[in-house]
C-alpha cells in the first residue's frame, strides 16, 4: 500500500509543472552588459543574483565614492517582466528610481559626496502568476 501512494504520490509531482528561475540566464544578460560598459571605461563595483517571486525584492548595500559616476543595472531571466531598481540614500530617501517598464532596467548616478546607499531590486511583475525570476544586479563606476 506505501509503495503504491509513494509511487502515485512520485508519478503527480513530475506532471505537475513548476517554474524555475534561471538566474544563469540573468548573470548571461548582465556580463553582456558589464563587458560592452568595459569597451567605455566603465569597471565593476559589484554584481550579484537572486531568485525572486512577485512583490519580492532584495536590498544591496554599496558605498558610492564623490567624483565617480555610477550606473546599476539589472537584467532578469525571462519570467521577469517588470523588475524596479530604486536608489535609496543612508536615511531610506529615494534618491532616484527606474520608471521603464521591462526587464533590465538602469539608473545613472553622480553622488556629491561619498556616501552609503540602498539599491533595491524589486520584481514588480512577473510573467505567471506564483512564478520565480532569476535576476542580476551590478553597479558600475566611471
């Protein structure tokens, strides 16, 4: 009887379909991007990659140093259809924030000051409904 529910139980799950985020896919899109800034000066500050549901965010502390410019980017895989980037200053202040409509998105920023932010990468909507995306973050400087 065990046997029979495990073997039932075994043969729903691998019918059921399940989605998976492919952050693989997101890192792909993102060193794309990261190697074509190389070809105009433009470094690595940090990168990184998360899965993300809808609503979902994440928050990336980085020091932005006066007199760089800096531009984050993000990419998701493509279960991503609308992923955010907002900059927030030490004190939560929105400093400046990502209005399109897609999934790789980009700000571009000059501090005055050195000085620590936020960057929060939230996946605003998603191409199916309980769905995961794969999405990569990097800042870049100049």
């Amino acid at each position: 009887m065990f046997r029979t529910i495990a073997a039932l139980a075994l043969s729903t799950a691998l019918f059921i379909p399940t989605a998976e985020a492919d952050e693989a896919e997101a890192e792909s899109c993102l060193r794309t991007k990261i190697w074509d800034g190389y070809e105009s000066g433009w470094a690595v500050r940090t990168a990184t990659a998360a899965t993300l549901k809808q609503g979902e965010y994440r928050i990336y502390l980085v020091t932005l140093y006066a007199g760089n410019e800096y531009k984050i980017l993000a990419c998701a895989d493509g279960a991503g259809k609308n992923i955010d980037v907002v900059l927030h200053d030490a004190d939560g202040n929105v400093v400046q924030q990502d209005t399109s409509d897609d999934r790789q998105p980009e700000l571009s920023f000059k501090p005055d000051t050195t000085d620590t932010y936020f960057v929060a990468v939230h996946a605003t909507s998603l191409a199916g409904e309980g769905d995961a995306a794969g999405v990569g973050m990097a800042v870049t400087y100049r």
